[in-house]
C-alpha cells in the first residue's frame, strides 16, 4: 500500500476505529459514523443503563480529524470507486472496508407494528446503540414493569442492569435455559439462580407472541401514538409491561453490499486477507463472514482490524479466524462482590469426549471442560475466575493440559 492511498471505513464502532488507528500516519483514512455520539464501547452499555459507568466513561479513545460523526453511506459506486453519503459527500476510495457492525433482531410480534409502520410502540426498546441505552435509561424508575424478551447473552445483561434500578423485571426465554449457546446445564443453572435473587422472575421454554398497546395522551392522527402494555405469552398468559426489551439477538448489516453486488450469504463473505468478492473492499467485524462463521464479538473484531492492517501495509497477513472466549460480570446483590463468568469453545459435550468438572457451594465456583483426544475444546468457569487466563492459552494453543485439576484451581492462573 502506498503511504497516502485513500482508504475509506464505513462504521465508527470497534473494529472501524481500531483499524484506523493502526493506519494512522500510512493511508489518508476516512471513517463514516452514523452516529451523533463520540464512539463508544457497546461492552459496557450494560453498565450505562444498570447507573455503574457514565455514558462518557464507555467512550472509546478519541478518533482524531478522520471520523465523520453523524454520516450515513448510502450507496457504493464500485466503478467510479466512490462511496456517496446521504450528506451528499463523494468520497472517492483506493481501498473501501465495510465495518457496518449488526442491527438487532425485531421478532414477528404482533402488535409490534401497525399495518404499514416501522415505528416501534413506546416503552418497548431494542438494547442495542447508545441511543437505546439512554432511552431505558430515562424511561427506567424503581418499579416499572419491565418485560425482557431474550435469554442470552443481550438479554441477561439488560435483565440485571434493569433489576440494579429497582425495576420489577420478567425475563422470557424461548430455550430451554439461559445463554443456551454459550453454557452448560450446570452453569445455566446457576445463572439462572444468580439473577433470580437480584428479583429478575425467569420464563424458560416460554414464547412471547405478541404486545399488547394503548393509544396514548399524546396521540398525534386518527390511528393515535401507542404506549406498550403487556406482552402475550404462546400459552395465552398476559404479563402487564411498562418497559419491553428486545433482547433476540443481531443480524449482520449487509444491505450496503448487498446492493453494491458483493457475495453476501450471512454476512460479508471474506476470504483469509479479509476481502470481499472485490479486491478493493474489504469487510470486518460483526457484519463480515469468514469461512462460514460470524463472530459478533469485540474480540474478533479487533483481531480482524488487526490483520487488515497488516494486509494493506503490506505485511505477510493473514485471518484464520479467531477462538473467542465470552466474559460477562455480574454485580451481586448486596454489594458481596461480582459473579464472574467466562465461556469458550465447545461447551457440549460429542459422544467419546471426556467432561472434568469441579464444583465449589462455599466459594460460589463452577468449572466444566470438555477434552476431545486429550485437548481442551470449550469450558464453563463460573465464580473466581483468577484461572481463565491459563485456560484460555492452553485452549487456544490446543496443547494438552500438563495438570488439569491445576490448571482449573485458583493456583492454575499465577
């Protein structure tokens, strides 16, 4: 890559502004934001909207002259190699990198929209962008009712945030237990007991069909402005809400290259050097899809951007995916310290493979690992979590652990 090549980034979250930030000073970077807020990190939306952090504290590091805030590209010219913005901007590309990040998941609701709209009934919320996050925030107060659509990793989170504000909080989830792609039974299990004493009411095996709404004070046209009421189960019980989230997961944004003619299937096709099926543009991040797999996490979003930038300054780079390992902190009640989760890998156990687990009621510890050929494959470590650094390299070093039950005891991680 030349020094002053034109490199345009579409998306001002993780993975855009990491990789503008490892071409600062090689390549005249551009980056597109749609949003108004400085950057920030979605990791710790949750802990805006549970009152811990101040908005200003998710911020990521300051992004300098390249980042255009509050700019949308709408169409991809890939023959004049421009990107046109609904500002009216043309911005003329070497290379282009989609960095469109997900939407969330709206589930077919009745009620959720009327004939002909896409305005959602106030009070229920996606948990998704900042915005959505200060719009809980301002509409939360001690006792609301709050209805959580979602038992994953989303809708755990905006559960317990809701709970830390003093909502009375019911959490529906379709699976047949919490976080079911990332935890074991046991695990589940104790989740699920973890944020039943923060007062969050649990509906397991349980479909939400439906909203129910009311016109409001403030109805605007004959067909009124709604206000949500309650959410209808499948097997007809009504829960009364003043406050629904949707918690049902992402969808990767590949609207832009779909219409600009890139293979998408279900995100950004890309190959190892991260591009698409055209040379010049490149994909990362939650929308982009490696050999069959969207990640839709911080970590390999940032080992993308890594590689990308070693791709176009010219470095022998190349993506072979990435092992993710999900943390997630739970704030007790009581102030009695947090209740520290991490997950990685296979936590299902195949026919033939081995499971170790230890479990510790005193210390409030839980660690499950599942061995296939004498390797680490996944695991489940719940509680004091000193351990998971040690782990995570033996997984991902797929090396056979020299002491299992020392390498799963608290000595395990110094």
């Amino acid at each position: 890559m030349t020094s002053k090549q034109r490199v345009v980034v579409i998306g001002g979250g993780l993975a855009g502004l990491r990789l503008a930030a490892r071409l600062a000073g090689g390549a005249a970077v551009t980056v597109l934001g749609e949003e108004q807020h400085v950057p920030y990190n979605r990791v710790l939306l949750a802990e805006v909207l549970a009152g811990r952090y101040a908005p200003e504290v998710a911020a990521l590091p300051a992004a300098g002259p390249e980042l255009r805030r509050g700019v949308r590209a709408v169409r991809v010219d890939r023959a004049d190699r421009k990107v046109h913005c609904d500002d009216g901007a043309a911005l003329a590309y070497d290379t282009l990198v989609l960095a469109t990040g997900s939407n969330p998941v709206l589930p077919p609701l009745r009620g959720l929209f009327e004939p002909e709209g896409r305005e959602l009934p106030d009070g229920v919320h996606a948990f998704r962008t900042m915005d959505d996050c200060l719009a809980l925030s301002e509409a939360v107060r001690p006792g609301v009712r709050a209805v959580v659509i979602g038992g994953g990793l989303l809708g755990v989170s905006a559960a317990r945030a809701l709970a830390a504000r003093g909502a009375q909080v019911v959490l529906a989830q379709q699976a047949a237990r919490l976080m079911e792609r990332q935890l074991d039974a046991g695990a589940s299990a104790l989740l699920h007991a973890h944020l039943t004493a923060l007062g969050v009411e649990i509906h397991t095996e349980c479909r939400v069909r439906g909203l129910t709404t009311a016109p409001t004070a403030a109805a605007r046209d004959a067909r009124g402005h709604r206000r949500v009421t309650g959410a209808e189960l499948a097997d007809g019980y009504r829960l009364d809400a003043d406050l629904v989230v949707l918690a049902c997961g992402v969808r990767p944004r590949t609207g832009l290259a779909q219409a600009a003619g890139l293979e998408v299937r279900k995100g950004i096709v890309v190959d190892d050097r991260l591009r698409t099926s055209d040379p010049r543009i490149h994909a990362i991040g939650d929308c982009a899809e490696h050999a069959g797999q969207v990640y839709g996490l911080a970590g390999p979003a940032l080992e993308q951007a890594d590689v990308l930038a070693g791709v176009l300054t010219g470095a022998d780079a190349a993506y072979a995916g990435t092992r993710a390992l999900t943390r997630l902190t739970l704030t007790t009640a009581g102030g009695s310290g947090p209740f520290d989760l991490a997950c990685f890998g296979e936590t299902t156990p195949r026919p033939g493979d081995d499971v170790v687990r230890f479990a510790d009621a005193t210390r409030r510890t839980y660690r499950t690992v599942v061995l296939r050929d004498d390797r680490l494959v996944g695991g489940v470590l719940l509680g004091e979590l000193s351990t998971v650094g040690a782990v995570a390299r033996t997984w991902e070093g797929d090396e056979a652990p020299l002491d299992l039950f020392h390498l799963l005891t608290d000595d395990g991680g110094h």
